[in-house]
C-alpha cells in the first residue's frame, strides 16, 4: 500500500512570522547575511560562504556572465546555466572570473561615421554620457576615440556632424593596458584629471572603461564576493550526461563551485555524478546536488558527498511539472522537512550541509520566511529574469516593459539534459513555459530593498544572523480569512503604486 502523509503540502504564502523581543542592538545595520555555501564539519567554517543568501537559477533566461558580475559583486552567486554547449558556458565563467572590479564593459559604443543625431538617440536610451568610438560601433571594437557631452552642443551644430569630427581622437586619449591593476588606472585618471580611463588590449581593441566616479567601487559593494585573487566567485550547473567533458573544461575555465542542474535529485545518476567529480578532481571541488523534497531524499544525496543540497520539485513559477507529472511538494512543507533531516544529519554525524531552497518565490517576504524555515540560501529565477542583467529581452507588452523568462524543461530552452535519464536527446513533453515576467530594473537596486526587508524582519524576531533567525523563528499557519486581513482591506486606496519590488 502506497504511503501518506497526513499533512498538507504547504506552500510559503500560508505562514506568517511571530514577531518575538529586539534588544536595542537589533537594528537592520547590524544584521549579518552571511551564510555557508558548502559543508563544514562541527567546530570549522565552510570554505565557502556567501555575503547574501541569494543565488540565481541555473537557467538560459537568468544566469549569464552579466547577471553573474552584478550579484557577486552585491555578495551573491549565479550558477552560469548548463543547457549550452561545453565551450560557451566555459566562456560564460572565464568572463566573470576575468571581470576586475572597476573595470566597466562599455554599454554605449558608436561609429565614428554615425552623426550627432545618432549620439543623442543613444545617449537617451542609455542614459550614459560617456560613448566610446569604435570602428564596428560595438563595446570591444579598435578604439578611435572617445566622446562626452563636453564635446558638443546640440543647439549649436548641425545635427549631422558627423562623430569623427568632434570626439576626443586616440591619439589624444590617455588610456591603459589589459594588464594594468585598479590602483594603476586610479593614479592615471588623478594624475591626467580624467573622468574615463579607456582600457585597450595590444590591438587596440577596447577592453573596458575605469569610470573616476567608480574611484571607490569596494565602497559601492562592500559585500562583494570574491576569491583570495579578488576575482568574483562564479558557479555553473553541470548535468548528469557529459559531466566527463563539461567538468574539466567548467574547473579550467576557473569555476568556483559546481551544481548538477536536475528535476529530480534522488536518483543513481546524481551519485554516479558526485562520485565521478570527488574521485576524477579532488575531494576539494565542491558540488551541490538536487533537487530533492524530503528527508529521505537529503540523507541519499548527503551519503554521496554533496556539498550543498537544493530543495525543491514543482514549486517554480514557470513550472508545470506538478500539473504535467502529478510529482512534487509544496515548497515550505519540503523545506521544513529538510531543513530537519540537515540539524538531524548534523547531530549524528557532525557534518553541516547547508540547504538551498530553490524555486517559488513569489513576494520578498517569502525569501525571510524560507531562510526561517531553514533554507542557507535560496535560488530564484523569476526574480533575477526581471533586471536589467538577465540575458533575455526586454519587451514593450500592452503599455509595459516586460522581460522574457522560460523555464528549462519548455520546447524553448529544450534541456533534455535535465528531465531524461537516456541519452536520446528529446524531450517528450514540456514541464516548463515560455513567459514574460514584469522588468524591474537594476539588480542592485532590488536586492538592496528585498534585503532591507529581510534585515528588518529579522530585528522583529530578534536575530542578528541567519542561524540565530532559524533558531528564534515562530511561525504560524495562516487561515484563509486572515490573508484577507494580511492584505489591504476596507479601505478604498488612492494610489496603488508601492515600493514593494516584487
Ligand atoms: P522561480 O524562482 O520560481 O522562477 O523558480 C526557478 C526554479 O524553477 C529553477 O531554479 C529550477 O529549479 C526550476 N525550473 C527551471 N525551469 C523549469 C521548468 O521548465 N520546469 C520546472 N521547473 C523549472
């Protein structure tokens, strides 16, 4: 006779957090997100940690190089996505292990032929005023000089005039090499009062810009996250079919951590993976497994050596695997019974393997209540696919801009590598959709006002860190009628716009 489990499967919008006594120290600046990547035994530290408990989905529409840079930098990790080939997603990492800090790639790039006209069109969609010349009009295209709005007045000339005859021309620019260090670039622009510093490789091509106004990055990002190098961490998903290959080239490509990209993860060909990579390169390289949703799904990937373990089936927004399948769980059941099965694991054996709850966050406040249900850290696509640094387009849908996102298992992404166990390279049916999700702007921005929230939430229950948040958290489950009362009610509003980013 099958098995039942006689409470409901529970998705995060029906908890609520009891708030419990702030001492005074309890305020959102003292709040530390930090929080353990990769296993740990009783008494050390995870080799691995990150600044901000966030990371993106291992998804074509959310985790390339660009997304990567921007949330390293404010202290979180993208897992560059699998369903590519060997060579592109390498390519993807090398990027984001090469990016120095500092160092911009130039988002407004034009011809030396193009006119006025074209500079001020550009100028207003990116609303830079600082335009690189490059022969091909693009961000690494030979430099032929550079062009500010102190070059020209567009009241004054002929909106023809072409680029070439009043851009700051290379001979005249001072401008750094590929190998020069941000200390170096810093005392050019004060030594020459410069406001850009133009980066070139040996053929002139343009590398990147330093920006005088970027003078103190590591201000703007106090929680960057990178390596002992000061590079910016990176992971990238992996799949249980040409690991072989895809391993390798991922580890020389610079990869910091990897994750096996899977709608299910209690299964032989998640431990053959794990044993595959712990034998062929070192217990040192670290790998994540999943996705599981229970207790017993934790201690098989725990058993096989993995370094973190994803939660989660059927709870993504793009998601139809429940509907398609009838398998899955509601998210913050699994989670809780997981985030159990870890303390348990921890207990008996002294190994800590910290949780990523992955998928189904719909609100900011569902990202507080997972972490206090046990999460280490959380993956989200929907939340990432909406900023201006994932890598699908930007739309303008019935009088609003819109990003795409579609989900891995749609006849879009077509990674067959993540649903079927057989090599024969369909898939049969979909579990995902192709959608638009509401774009938000800068990533920055967004995480910074989803974390003030998690920060504040956590000074109502008292904790400073997230462990002490696990351990303070009440929750309680929420009634139907008292969402109601959760939400905006009896009132006629006047304005429906809120700060709210999700
Ligand atoms: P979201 O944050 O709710 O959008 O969920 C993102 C998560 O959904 C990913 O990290 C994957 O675990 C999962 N996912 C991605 N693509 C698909 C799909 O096509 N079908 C089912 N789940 C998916």
């Amino acid at each position: 006779m099958a098995t039942y489990i006689d409470t409901p499967s529970r998705t995060f919008n029906e908890y609520l957090l009891i708030p419990g006594y702030s001492s005074a120290e309890c305020v959102p600046e003292n709040v530390d997100l930090t929080t353990p990547l990769v296993k740990y035994k009783k008494g050390q530290e995870s080799t691995l940690s990150l600044n901000i408990p966030l990371v993106s989905a291992i998804m074509q529409s959310v985790s390339g190089e660009r997304l990567a840079i921007a949330l390293a930098k404010e202290g979180g990790l993208s897992f560059i996505f699998s369903s590519q080939s060997i060579e592109s997603q390498a390519a993807m990492v090398r990027k984001v292990k090469m990016h120095k800090a500092g160092f911009v790639t130039s988002d407004s790039n034009i011809k030396a032929d193009q006119t006025l006209t074209d500079l001020v069109a550009l100028k207003e969609e990116t609303g830079h005023s600082t335009v690189a010349v490059t022969d091909d009009g693009t961000a690494h295209g030979k430099l032929l000089g550079i062009v500010t709005s102190r070059d020209y007045r567009v009241h004054r000339m002929d909106p023809n005039t072409p680029i070439s005859s009043f851009m700051t021309p290379f001979k005249d620019l001072v401008y750094g090499d590929e190998s020069i260090t941000l200390t170096e670039a810093n005392d050019l622009i004060w030594d020459n009062k410069l406001n850009t510093l133009p980066i070139i490789d040996k053929e002139g091509n343009l590398v990147s810009l330093v920006f005088r106004k970027d003078y103190d990055s590591h201000k703007q990002h106090p929680l960057e996250l990178h390596d002992k190098a000061k590079r910016l961490l990176v992971g990238a998903g992996i799949n249980t079919h040409d690991y072989e290959e895809r391993v390798p080239a991922l580890l020389a490509s610079g990869a910091d951590i990897l994750c096996i990209d899977s709608s299910e993860g209690f299964t032989e060909w998640q431990a053959r993976t794990i044993r595959h990579i712990k034998e062929t390169h070192g217990e040192h390289i670290k790998v994540g497994a999943g996705n599981i949703v229970d207790r017993a799904g934790f201690r098989f990937l725990a058993e096989q050596g993995a370094d973190f373990i994803k939660v989660g089936i059927g709870g993504g927004s793009i998601c139809i695997t429940r509907e398609t399948k009838g398998i899955g769980r509601g998210q913050a059941s699994a989670l809780i019974e997981v985030a159990a099965a870890r303390d348990e694991y921890f207990a008996e054996t002294g190994v800590y393997i910290p949780i990523c709850s992955d998928g189904g966050i719909v609100h900011d406040h569902h990202m507080t209540l997972a972490l206090a249900m046990g999460a280490d850290f959380i993956m989200l696509g929907r939340y990432f696919a909406r900023f201006d640094e994932s890598p699908t387009n930007r739309i303008f849908v019935n009088g609003t801009y819109m990003k795409e996102y579609w989900g891995e298992g749609s006849n879009r992404a077509r990674n067959w590598q993540r649903y079927t166990a057989t090599a024969d390279k369909k898939l049969v049916f979909e579990e995902g959709v192709d959608s638009y999700v509401p774009y938000a702007g800068s990533l920055r921005d967004n995480v910074g006002v989803t974390l003030a929230k998690v920060r504040s939430t956590m000074c109502n229950i008292g904790s400073l860190t997230l462990s002490q948040m696990r351990e303070k958290a009440t929750l309680t489950v929420v009634s139907s009628t008292s969402i109601v009362e959760g939400g905006v009610h009896d009132v006629l509003q006047k304005d429906s716009h809120t700060f709210s980013t999700t």
